[in-house]
C-alpha cells in the first residue's frame, strides 16, 4: 500500500532573503490579503482556500460577506445569468453633499451600478428570477432605485410567471434619499401582494446583515423565508433598543438563530447548501416560463 505525498504540506508562498546590512533582521516579504483572520474563531486563513470554501470558515462556519457578483456565480448556473435593468443609477433628488461622487467611487470600485443587482437565471436548470443586494455599496441600504430594481423584478417574475429569489443584506433606509428611500418599503411591499395573488413564489434568504427597512418589508413577508447561519437579522439596533427598555437583551439576540427560534424564518442554510436547497424548492414548486 503506497501513502505517497499523504504528509505532503500545501506550499503557498516561497519566502525569499533580501539582501540586507549585516546585523540586521531578515524580513520576509509577504503580499498582502493573502491571509484572513476569522472574527469568530480567529483562524488565519488562507484567502485561496476560504474562497473555495465559499468564503466560510472551515474550523467554525463562520459565513463571511460577500458580494453580489460572488453570490451570483455560487448560486446562479455557469452562464444562465441575464442581468435586467442594470444601467439604473441613483441620482441625488435632495442635493446631499458628496452624494453623487459617492455614488460614481463605488460604481467603478465594486463595479455594479446599485446595491442590488436582478437578473434571470436557472439554479440547477429550474428558472427563476434572482436579486441579489450588496452590502459593499453604502452598506446595501435602500434607495430609490433599489426599490425600483426589485420592484421591476418582481413585475417581470409576475409577467414571466417564474418565481423569484431576494438575498437580503442591508443596514437599513438609505439616509441621502431621505422620504424617497422610505417609500420604497411600500412600493416593494405591494408589488409582492401582486405576486401573491398571482400564484408565483417567493423566496427570501436573509444574509448578514439585513436591518432597518428592507427587514420590515421584503425580506420577511416571503413563502419561504430562509437565512445564513449567524445573520444578524433586525429592526432597531441593538444598543438602540436596550437604552429604550432599559433592559440587557439576550446574547444571541438578533441572531439568524435566535429568529428560528421564535418562528420569524423557515430554516437556516449553510452557503454550502444554499443551491441545492433553493433548486430543490424550485423543483417542488415547477414553473413553467412564459417567453
């Protein structure tokens, strides 16, 4: 029986001695980013393996944030995705300062134009339309046009009569929008009761962190209402409420767990088996697209 290369060790990086004075240290030179410290466990990962890993800590499960772009590929078919209303852009109705030159650094920074990006896809050849919000775009809060992309998607799901999946993660109304960006939890809220009463399903899976407006609209009147383990899932925050009820909240408060247990979601998903589950849903509820 042969074990050949069963001990061997991975080889990451090749460290090499710089020519330095004598008597002085040898520094290493290391790149950086190429290690990521885990926040929960801190287990020092290497980045190649936790993105193999779908950016989830191997040793705790930790489940990092991630991007829309990131999601789109783990959960959409290689080459199924059809981005749809993708040149929208906020522009500022209350002349916030700075707000627009925020809007054009994060654009060719992440390079997607909002915090969330819709399009039509298949998850393990069943067809659906798929949104995915993006907390690296001022913290996936809801503007104007966040509204209008999901509500669009929402009218297309309608019109196409497939059902639609909204991965949740933002820190709340999108202040610069003032009024405007409150709105839209009325605007996405209604569009949904259409889709209700059309028969069509929906899906919400809660990513962390998801608060403020878009917890108190979309991301909770779904079908099916899904999360990530650990997900911080809320109204108020949390130092908020406490100096409200002069109280000390549970720890595990606000947490995707804590949620389950009080019957505000369905069931908490690994990343790891996000895919097949929502396929598997997709499956027993079989839609035929309308072209």
């Amino acid at each position: 029986m042969k074990f050949n290369g069963l001990f061997k060790k991975n080889k990451y990086i090749t460290l090499k001695k710089e020519n330095t004075i004598k008597g002085t240290k040898t520094i290493p030179n290391i790149p950086d980013g190429m290690w990521i410290k885990c926040p929960i466990c801190s287990c020092i990962i290497y980045k190649e393996d936790l993105e193999k890993n779908l950016s989830v800590c191997k040793k705790c499960g930790h489940h990092f944030r991630i991007g829309a772009k990131e999601r789109i590929i783990e959960i959409a078919d290689e080459g199924s995705f059809t981005q749809i209303n993708g040149n929208i852009k906020s522009k500022n109705p209350l002349n916030y300062p700075g707000y627009e030159d925020k809007i054009n650094s994060l654009i060719e920074k992440t390079g997607i134009n909002e915090a969330v990006v819709t399009g039509i896809c298949k998850i393990n050849g069943n067809p659906a339309i798929l949104s995915v919000m993006d907390s690296n775009f001022i913290m996936g809060s809801m503007g104007s046009v966040v509204g209008e992309k999901i509500t669009r998607a929402i009218e297309t799901a309608i019109d196409k009569n497939l059902p639609i999946i909204i991965f949740t993660a933002s820190g709340g109304a999108r202040m610069q929008e003032g009024m405007l960006s409150l709105l839209q939890m009325a605007k996405t809220t209604s569009a949904l009761s259409r889709l209700n009463q059309s028969g069509n399903l929906y899906i919400s899976v809660i990513t962390d962190p998801t608060t403020g407006g878009v917890s108190a609209s979309f991301a909770q009147v779904a079908d099916i209402v899904l999360s990530e383990p650990g997900a911080i899932i809320g109204f108020a925050g949390r130092r908020v409420i406490e100096q409200t009820i002069k109280q000390k909240l549970p720890e595990e408060f606000q947490k995707a767990e804590f949620a389950l247990e009080k019957g505000f979601i369905d069931k908490i998903v690994s990343r790891n088996s996000m895919k097949e589950t929502l396929s598997n849903l997709l499956r027993l509820h079989k839609f035929q697209e309308v072209k």
